[in-house]
C-alpha cells in the first residue's frame, strides 16, 4: 500500500544512528529533525555541537545516543569546530565523511554568526545545520534573533514582545556565495531527507535550515509539534526552499494556503499579539512570499494573491 | 644547520619540522611574520599542512580542537588580545586532553594599545591547564616547539611556547636549524588513543553531572603534575639527539648563593650579566630561570631556591590587586620549607619598557640594602 | 532491529574510582539504558476503528477492507470480504442506496469514492454459485423464510452460514420479491438476480416458488415443520390516494403493480399522458419505466424536490429522460370519461407548513390554486404497505407493521413464541434494500442465539458496528479481520478524524451513463461496469479511515525511535513501549485515524 512519504522502508529500518533514551521533551522537534537528518547523511558523518537542545538530548557522561562521532564545543565555535575537523580528514584522506555543524539558532543566528560567517566565506567544506526552535529554549526560552515578532519569551514578555523581524539566514549565507542554501522541516519528512542526501554531495559551505517545534518553548501540545511545523509552512511563514549555486527552487507550494492568523493562534506564545502586530506580520509573511515566488521563476509576472 | 632567524621564523621552523598537518591562525602583531611564513610554506608545498585562515583567535583555537579531536597534529600562534580572546577555548582544550602546541609572544594587554614585550598575557592564562614554558633564544622556541609536542603527546595536555614580543619575535640569532630526519627521530607520528572515528563513534566533551566530573579534573590536575617528571625525560632525549640542554628549570650560579634571581624570558639573559657582574664584586648571587611554570615544578623551585638568604622575582607582569604572578607563585611554592629565603619580589619592563643588565644590577644592590621584602612589589624604574 | 536486540545493547557503566575514567572525556556506550517510557501518561495503541461509511450502512458492510483487497489485486479475496456481511454484491453494487457514499470521508476533501460501482465490479468478477468457504455443517435446526426478497434472501443466506436447513416459501412465481418485480430491469437485470438464486440453491437452500404462505400452505403447517420461522413478506400493497373517483379501474394502479406487471412479462398500455403521484424511489422507478413503454410523464409531489425521498441521481436522470415534476401540488379528485378511462386529475397546490414526525415541513392546501392535468393513466406511488394475508388482523390492529421484541420475535399471543421471528418492510415499513439485508442478518443471528440459548440482544449489541444499525457477522463469527490489528467495532472515524493534508486530490472516477435518449428507449442497463483500470484507480482514492494501510507515517515521524515495523513479512508495526514518551505525535498524524491514546496504567 502506499506510503504518505517518498521515503523507502529500508532506509528508515536498515540501521538506527539515533538510538531512543535520549533526553529530548515529548515531541521534540529537534530529535525527530536530527533521526531523518541522519537517514540521508548515513553512517560516514561526523557532528559538531555546539551549546543548545542537543548537548542535552544526546545524554549525559559515560553514554551518547548517537552512533556516528560527536563533538562537543562551546557555543559559538561550531563552523570552525567542523573547518578544523574537515582539514584534519583531509589530511588523513578521508574526503567522503561528511562534517556536520548541528547548532540551535542561537549558535547560528547570534553567538555563533561570527564563525559561521568565517567559515561560509571560506567555503569550507561543511555541512551547516541550523535546527531552529526560534529562541534559546535550553537555557529557557529566551529571545534569540531568530524569535518570530510577536512571540513571547522569557525575556520579550507580554507588554514587551519580540518587534524585530526574524533575521533572514538564508540570505545572509547567500550573499557569502555558498554553494547550497536549503529551508526544510521534519513537516515535509522525504523533502527534508533528499535534501541531506543532495548535501552531503556537495563541497564547499551547504546550509540547511531547519525549523524545528518544541513544544514547552512554543506553548504548544506535543501531540501537534508536527502539524504546527506544517502549518508554519502551509501559512508561507517558513517557506520551504532551496538556493542551489543561486537557482532557486520553491519545493512546497501550498495548494491552499493557510491565513497566517491560524497558524499564529495554534500556538500559545502568540497568544498576547495584538490585531495590529498580526497585521504587521501577516504584510511582512505575504511580502515575503511574494519575493521569493519571483525569485524562484523570474519570467513570471509577479504572483498576487486572490 | 645554523641560520640567523627572528624568533618568529624559529617558530616556523618549529612546526615544519614537527610535520604539523593543519595550523589555524589569525594574525596579530607581533605574531604575524609566523602566520605569512607558515602561508608561504604551505604555498609552496615545503610544509604540507591545511592552513585555516580563520576570522578570529577564538576561532583559531577552536578550529584546532576539531583537528586534533579528529586525530591530527595541529598548532596556532598568537599574542596578547588574541591570546584572551582565547581564552575560553584554552580551558576547552586542556579540558578535552587534547595535545595542541601554541606559541604565545609575549605582548602586553590593552587598553591603551601597547605591542611590546609584557609577560601580563600567558600568566593570566595559567589556571587554563595548559602547560607553559618561557623561551629566552630563538633556539630555545624552535626548540621548545618540538620538544613541546612530544610532551603534549605523552602527557595529552595542550603546551603553551612563549616568548617575548620584538625582542625574540622580531630580533635575529643565531639558530641551528636540525634536519627534518634528524627531528623524525626523535618526535614520532601523533597516535591518539581516542580520536573522532566512524569506525569507533564516540562522544566527545559531552555533560558531565558533579558525581564524575570531579574525578575528570582530578585526573586531569595529575597527569598536569606528572609532566615535571616527563619533561626531563624528554629534554634528555632532545639532548641526545641534538646536544642542546633543557630542563623544567635552570640554575646559573645558585650553589653557594645568598641571593637568587628569578626571572623567566628575555630578562633571564640580561640578568646573566647582572650576576656575573655581582660575582665579580664578590656577592653571591646566583639566577633560576623560569622554563616551565604550569606545572609548578615545586620539588625543583624548592631545591633551587631553598638554601638561599635571598629570593628575587622580577615579573614583567603585574596582576592587579596583588602584584607580580611569579613572584605568587614562588612564595606560594617555597611556603611549605622549614627554613624558608625572604621573597622579594620586584616589577619591571611592563608594556616593553627596557630591563637593562644595570637595571638588573640596581635590583640586587636594592635588595641588598634593604631590610626586607616588604609588603609591595618594588615597581623599578617608576616614574615617580 | 527489534525491541529484545535493544534491550540487550543496554549496559551501564559505574567508575567507582578515578582509575576507572577514561584518559579523556569520551562516551563509551549508548542510552538505551535510559527507558523514557517512564514519562508517559497515555500510550499509543494501533486499534483499528469504523470508518465513516461503515457506520452508515445499515448492514455492517466492512467497505474499507474489500476495497483494500481490490487495491492489492486481490478481486476474489474482496468478493468473499463482500459477502461475509451481505448476500449479493452482484445485486447492491447496482440498487444500494449509498449510505456510506453520502458520508464517506473523502467528500470533505474532492469527492466520496464510488463504493457501489466498485461493489458492482467486484460482486461481477465472481460466479454466484462458487462454493461458499464458510459453510457450517447442518446444526440441527431448520428454518422456514416467508417471502423471497432481499430480507427473505439475507436470512437465509446467513442462517445457512450457520448451519440452519434452510427453505424460502416465494408466493409469486418469481424469486427476489422487490429485486425482481419493485425495481426496473434497467436497474437491476434479470439475469442477475436469477443468478443469485442459482447461488443460494447451490449453498442448499430449498427455494419453492409459487408458495403462498397463508394460501398454499399454513402458517401453523410451516411451526410444525420447522424450528424457527422468519417472516419476509415485505409490503407489497399500496397507499391509496383516498380522493373521489379513486375506484378499481385498469387506468389506476399503484406504481408497484405496475412495476410488477412489466417485471412479470404482462402487457401494459399506459397511454400518452401519464401521472405518477408520489416522491419516492417507487414513483421515479415508475415514471421512468412509464417513459419507456413510450408514454409522457408528469410526476406530482406535495413537497418540494429538495424533501422528495428519491435518491437525487435518480431524480436527476428522471429530469433527463424528459419527466416533468411537479412540485407542491396534490390531487383532489379524478375525473374519468367513462368506467374505463381517466379524463383529467384535478390537482391543488401546496404550500409547506410546520415540520410533521418525519422532520418535513407538512404541506398546507393553498385555497384557491387548483388546476387540471390531463392524463389517460394514473398511477400512485405514494408508501407501501403491508399486504401479508396470514397475519392481517394482527397487521389492522398494528397500523400496518409486525411489532418484534428485542429478540425479533414477533410479539404475538397466537403464533409459536419465540420460534417466530420477523424482518425487513414489514417490520420497519418501507426501506431500501440494505436495510432489508441488514434485517434479514440481523434475524440470523437472532435466531442462532435462540438455537443456542443465548440472549440476542446482549449479542447483537455486542456485534453492532459503530453507532448506526449495522451488524458484524465476522464479528459473531470469530472472522479475523483483514488487517491482523485489534479492531474496536465502536468508534467511528468521521472526517475531523482525517489528517486530509496526507491526501491528494483526485477526480472521483466514474462512467457516464448512456445520454437520455438512448436510454429511454429500452429497459437495457445504461451504466458500464468499471474496467479493471477504474477500479483500481478509484479503489486508490480510499483513504481507509481508522484502518492502518502501513503508510510509515509512525515510522517515520516518531522522534523517539519508538515505532518498529513488526518485520518478518507481518503486517504492521509495534511501538517500543521501553522509550515512547507519548508525545502523540504519531496518534495526531496517522492520516486515517487509526491508532488510539490509552491511559497508561499506574502500578500502585
């Protein structure tokens, strides 16, 4: 019978790189990114963690649940972590392992932008994740430059949430030139899979973007942390795209789109935004949008909504 | 074979022959010579190694604890801001075992920017666990590097080379530069006993809860201790080998002195002169040098300095709010003897101001005539 | 790799001493010591459910599992998953009502599946006098069935099933009762149901035609000669209109008779103008036949088309076949040109009122809105009712209905008690098919209760599917259901239960009928038979609510690794209870509902 997913049995059976015991919270978007990130890496990869979710989710001391090799490394070090591990396989030959930088978006987006930056101007040739949960949830939910406007967290509380707009990564790593920039999310299972399996392909600096739910930080039900990451891009609030050599690709299209204020009142930390704050974001997402149609196929008339 | 050479390309050599395959570095007066000659050499494929060319000195430090994590022998060079900036990613590395060779040069610290010798940098990096060693020639740092990688292997702990700024790094000697074979010999290829391998996946560095944690820095606090007795060993090998003398400390003239100085760096040098002079004068006066200071090689402190009447540290350091770290550290060291020598300690040459052989001979003369320490360091050549 | 291989991976280390440590800090083994599943509150359970359509079919028919089969290329499996809830697929998949297409799921997202038409090519495929696999031995008791319809059909069918010596008493000299003479030959062939009796004679079923029961034999000679009774007859009278110049006259009839005349082979003459008074399926049935012996037709109906009865694709074809409706108007009175003919009906309109019991706004005379409608034949189609000769007291006494107990015995003091049972229209007035099936099922069972002494209605409530009427026989019978998954029989998956984001659009697939001109020229069929390509195809728009398809979205989105495929060539996966947190994740993105959140149990 069908699957819903274009994703072969075998390769969710064949071997468990991430093993259960892990310390991650009930539906943890994180976790679940990480389990089908590996299924398109394999078993030849090596990661870099920075502080974040998975220096917790991995276990604690003598013991780890995954069974590729782990780096730990301070906060804003893990593009360089991954530069300097890739030119020591270089140096023993080991070009087909793929070096991955696993960091939250405030490794990525905040403390560790310096580094990545370095890295992607290099371009180094490392596989940059960003699993983004849109706030420093480890340490307890406080803002990040990836937090969505609008959101509450522990340090933009109500009467003072988050205004500023979420950084655009994508477009910063684009303007250093990086062979491959890609959104994705664990919503879209068989998207988010092939695009590993593209990446670990490529040399030179490959960026994915993962947006990532997590459920205590989002205020949501666990049970949803899955449809709530769809609805993200059901709504265009996170498009899922790729940017290959600066060719852009949009691969999901919703066929009916989803007013953004659903996906907004699915969550709980958007429960203080106001009318005027919605609007403001619901312009912002649809211009957004718009400009990234255009990009993706330049010969068409500007797309428009109806 | 001998060539004359600034420190900086001592360095260079240094890690050449140590058959580094990746080096990360991000430039800083006056440690930048070593980075452009490095990047020749890799260049021109006469040391074949991947250069990182990093964005900063945090990230050069991290850069080289993912190399060396995955199993290859690597090193960086850097100085005083860059140094600190570090400096989180030092305690990272000496913290993950891994045995990465630095080369520090000596430069004071800013604010106001200051680029001349001030040994304030590396000491304010000694409770790293890193182990440190002072350079006083250009043939000391080529060959501290070489030497510091066998005992950074053995013992798995990170080694700090350090000299200082202009004086060594920008300055000409002679240096007897040995052939890559000859140091083949004696510096065997990097075997980790754990290394990042998808054959034998591992975590690295993961959380640690308070009851293992402990026990890590413990064993790690030990195996620190344990390279006072490795390092001689290795300085024994390097003797045979290339017939220069070494040692976690050295002594000119202390058998019978009253008096001994205690300096580390280029000041050693100048006070060679100072105590030659006193001799001469007929005072007994003698010098140790400082090679190694993490570790704190007490035994030898205590032996070298214990009989004397007289002990006098001069720091070109100051940590502000207590004084001169050497002399800290010598007090701290000599506490426990019976018959303890009174512990002068005296500040001079911060920020490269020059220490001159009759500087050095003002400070026995100074600390001859005076009655005792005293509380406070003596800040020489003060302008008061 | 499995749940017990996990486990045997699991090993703790303990440094006791410094010594113990590794010389740098590195892992040295996995977490699968660490069983997360000691954080959960609820677990996940696979359990199959009833999909929307199920729970709408009066009989209990397992739709989604025959549907899986045809999609697996398994035609005769799906037959024989056909029949173990009705007697004819054949027969249904051309005149079922469609319940379930009505509340399939699939409506929500483009179209409902065209279950029927699947059903028909399926109930095709398959000769009806194959041997039946499931055949018990005889169990030692006999049972009469009073009249030959689907009711009559299905009771005895099941109840052979079950081992019953079974005879069906058909007072007519044709078997079906309203399959045969209610329902047009273009509907439903001849042939075809001729064939399912050939069926059930092979199953060894006695079928005696041209038996009255009643005339040619008692009521008492049939509770001597046999254990049990079921009484079919069905309702085969007609309502009269009760209207003046309403009198025995071979121009007036009721819709059934005419119906049953053109299905017996007698000659009818209708005219030019017919009327057809009435809103129901009989009404349209004879209105088209009307058209097909060549006449005009008018049909006249008190209420608007919007409360007719009449399945709205009948109504439609109707309309194509150039039949004229008249809405809100009743007749009044007939006016004849002489004993033998009709002149003109003399008609009123209408207006609607207040809602009456059926829930129907009530239609009100509109004073002074009369008008003619000239017709040479009449016909009256307006309920059915019952017409059982033996039992016609106790039907006057009723108001036109045998009264049944929970056990389906007929509450009567003269008959044999409990050995009497009864079903279909006469029980339930005038219905369609499928619940005649139903009945005629739930009868069986009833009556095997009996035989084993065992109270029925405890059974059959334990047997009924969903919230509606239907029945599971596979359930009586202990069948293993066609996915090896516990089943609950109770829940019902409605379409807020669909993820429909895991579903694609698909054009409902279906043959057009003949165009209207072509097929009011004979009583032909007009409607092909899926090809084996169609069926395939729309068998793949199943969405196969509360049924796990092994679609892998648990596999693939649990995050704790704790959804295994069962592996070894089973059916289906297993959920590593050691490490699920019960996030849910899995229960809120099955596509179809089909796995359930329990409470976990607490040890106290």
């Amino acid at each position: 019978m069908q699957k819903t997913f274009d994703i072969p049995r075998e390769k969710m059976t064949n071997e468990e790189l991430l093993q259960p015991g892990m310390l991650s919270c009930q539906g943890c978007g994180a976790a679940l990114s990480m389990k089908l990130a590996l299924k398109g890496l394999g078993e030849r990869t090596m990661i870099v963690i920075p502080a974040s979710c998975w220096g917790i989710i991995i276990g604690t001391y003598p013991y780890s649940t995954l069974q590729v090799p782990v780096i730990h490394v301070p906060f804003e070090t893990a593009a360089v972590v991954a530069s300097g591990i890739r030119a020591a396989l270089d140096v023993r030959g080991e070009a087909d392992i793929t070096v991955m930088a696993w960091a939250g978006d405030g490794g990525t987006y905040d403390i560790g932008l310096q580094s990545l930056s370095g890295a992607a101007e290099r371009n180094d040739d490392i596989l940059y994740v960003c699993y983004d949960n849109e706030a420093y949830m480890n340490t307890g939910i406080q803002r990040s430059s990836a937090t969505p406007p609008g959101a509450w967290t522990s340090t933009t509380p109500a009467g003072a949430l988050k205004e500023e707009p979420k950084k655009d990564m994508e477009m910063i790593m684009l303007a250093h030139g990086v062979p491959y920039v890609a959104s994705a999310s664990v919503a879209y299972p068989d998207d988010l899979v092939r695009k590993f399996e593209k990446a670990r392909n490529i040399k030179g600096t490959r960026f994915i973007h993962l947006l990532s739910s997590c459920p205590p930080g989002w205020r949501i039900d666990s049970a949803v942390s899955v449809k709530v990451t769809r609805m993200a891009t059901q709504s265009c609030v996170f498009p899922i795209y790729e940017i290959e050599k600066g060719k852009y690709t949009v691969n999901v299209l919703p066929e009916e789109r989803l007013p953004v204020e659903d996906y907004l009142q699915a969550q709980g930390r958007f429960r203080e935004m106001g009318k005027e704050m919605i609007r403001a974001v619901r312009e912002q997402v649809d211009q957004r949008w718009l400009e990234l149609l255009a990009r993706a196929d330049p010969g068409k008339n500007q797309a428009s909504f109806d | 074979m001998k060539q004359v050479i600034k420190g900086n390309i001592a360095v260079s050599h240094g890690v050449r022959l140590s058959r580094v395959k990746v080096i990360s570095a991000y430039p800083i007066t006056p440690q930048t010579s070593i980075v452009e000659d490095l990047s020749e050499m890799c260049a021109t494929g006469r040391l074949d190694a991947q250069f990182i060319k990093v964005e900063s000195e945090h990230s050069a430090m991290a850069a080289v604890v993912g190399s060396e994590t995955a199993g290859v022998r690597s090193f960086t060079a850097t100085s005083s801001q860059g140094l600190l900036l570090m400096h989180e990613m030092l305690h990272w590395a000496a913290g993950s075992r891994l045995p990465i060779v630095l080369t520090n040069v000596n430069r004071s610290v800013g604010p106001g920017w200051n680029i001349w010798a001030d040994q304030t940098d590396s000491v304010s990096q000694r409770d790293t666990g890193w182990i440190q060693i002072y350079c006083e020639s250009n043939q000391e740092v080529l060959d501290s590097v070489i030497m510091g990688y066998r005992l950074a292997e053995e013992v798995s702990l990170p080694v700090m080379v350090t000299y200082d700024a202009f004086f060594l790094s920008h300055t000409s000697e002679v240096v007897d530069i040995p052939e890559i074979e000859e140091v083949d010999a004696f510096l065997p290829a990097f075997e980790p006993r754990y290394r990042l391998d998808v054959n034998d996946p591992r975590m690295f560095g993961g959380m640690i809860g308070p009851d293992y944690f402990y026990e890590e820095r413990f064993v790690m606090h030990k195996d620190s201790m344990e390279a006072v007795n490795v390092y001689p060993r290795i300085c024994e090998a390097f003797e045979q080998a290339f017939g220069r003398q070494y040692d976690v400390c050295e002594t000119y003239r202390t058998e019978d002195a009253d008096l001994i100085l205690v300096t580390a760096g280029t000041i050693t040098s100048v006070s060679r002169i100072a105590v030659d002079d006193a001799r001469k004068a007929g005072k007994k006066v003698g010098l140790m040098k400082i090679r190694m200071f993490r570790p704190v090689p007490l035994d030898r402190w205590r032996e070298s300095l214990g009989n004397a009447l007289r002990v006098v540290v001069v720091d070109r350091n100051i940590s502000a709010g207590l004084g001169g770290v050497f002399a800290s550290e010598v007090k701290s060291a000599l506490f426990s003897l019976e018959k303890r020598p009174s512990v002068y300690s005296v500040i001079a040459g911060l920020g490269g101001r020059d220490v001159t052989p009759q500087d050095m001979s003002g400070i026995i003369e100074h600390v001859l005539a005076a009655d005792g320490p005293g509380e406070r360091p003596v800040f020489w050549g003060l302008k008061e | 790799m499995n749940i017990d291989e996990r486990r045997k991976r699991a090993r703790l280390y303990d440094f006791k001493t410094w010594r113990d440590f590794p010389p740098m800090n590195v892992s040295m083994g996995n977490m699968l010591h660490n069983r997360t599943g000691s954080w959960r509150f609820i677990r996940p359970v696979y359990e199959d459910k009833i999909p929307a359509c199920q729970n709408s079919c009066p009989a209990g028919n397992d739709i989604e599992a025959w549907i899986k089969l045809v999609q697996r290329g398994e035609h005769e499996k799906a037959y024989w998953h056909l029949k173990r809830e009705e007697p004819f697929p054949a027969i249904l998949g051309r005149v079922c009502f469609r319940f379930c297409e009505g509340s399939c799921n699939r409506v929500q997202l483009d179209e409902g599946i065209s279950i029927r038409e699947l059903e028909r090519f399926v109930g095709d495929l398959v000769p009806s006098s194959t041997p039946h696999p499931e055949l018990h031995p005889f169990n030692g008791k006999s049972l009469c069935v009073v009249g030959s319809g689907p009711a009559g059909m299905s009771a005895a069918y099941f109840a052979r099933i079950l081992g019953f010596q079974v005879t069906v008493f058909e007072r007519l000299p044709e078997f079906g009762g309203m399959l045969r003479v209610g329902i047009p030959a273009y509907r439903l062939r001849r042939d075809i149901v001729e064939q399912e009796f050939e069926g059930l004679r092979s199953m060894g079923i006695d079928l005696k035609p041209n038996t009255a029961v009643g005339k040619d034999i008692s009521l008492g000679e049939c509770l001597e000669r046999f254990d049990y009774l079921f009484l079919a007859p069905g309702v085969h009278g007609s309502r009269k209109l009760g209207i003046p110049g309403e009198e025995e006259n071979p121009n007036m009839m009721s819709g059934l008779n005419l119906l049953r005349a053109i299905a017996l082979g007698e000659k009818v003459h209708l005219g030019e103008q017919v009327i057809v008074v009435g809103g129901g399926d009989t009404a349209i049935d004879a209105a088209r036949s009307a058209v097909r012996l060549g006449s005009h037709v008018t049909v006249l109906y008190r209420r608007t088309e919007a409360e007719m009865p009449a399945h709205p694709d009948e109504i439609a074809e109707a309309r194509e076949e150039g039949i004229n409706f008249r809405f809100l108007a009743a007749p009044d009175r007939i006016e004849t040109r002489g004993k033998n003919s009709v002149q003109k009906l003399v008609c009123c309109e209408m207006e609607l009122g207040r809602p009456d019991e059926s829930g129907r706004r009530r239609p009100v005379r509109k004073e002074g809105a009369a008008f003619d409608l000239e017709a040479e034949t009449i016909v009256t189609a307006i309920g059915e009712t019952a017409a059982f000769e033996p039992m016609a007291r106790t039907l006057e006494e009723t108001g036109g209905a045998l009264e049944v107990d929970e056990e389906l015995c007929v509450k009567s003091r003269q008959e044999g008690r409990g050995r009497v049972f009864a079903g279909g229209d006469i029980v339930d007035g005038p219905h369609t098919v499928v619940h005649a099936v139903a009945a005629g099922k739930r009868a069986a069972v009833a009556i095997d209760c009996h035989r084993k002494g065992v109270e029925s209605s405890e059974v059959l409530k334990k047997i009924s599917v969903g919230d509606g009427v239907g029945l599971s026989f596979s359930a009586y019978m202990g069948w293993q259901p066609l996915n090896p998954v516990p089943g609950n029989l109770k829940t019902v998956v409605r379409s807020e239960h669909i993820v429909y984001d895991y579903f694609q659009k698909a054009p409902r697939i279906r043959n057009s009928p003949l165009p209207a001109v072509q097929r009011k020229a004979s009583f032909d069929p007009y409607v092909e038979t899926f090809s084996e390509e169609q069926a395939l195809g729309e068998a793949g728009r199943c969405m196969h609510c509360g049924r796990c398809t092994e679609c892998d979205n648990c596999l693939v989105l649990c995050p704790d690794v704790s959804v295994l495929v069962k592996g070894q060539g089973e059916f289906g996966y297993v959920f590593d209870y050691n490490y699920c947190k019960g996030c849910s994740i899995c229960f809120t993105e099955c596509p179809r509902h089909a796995i359930t959140m329990a409470d976990e149990e607490i040890a106290v």
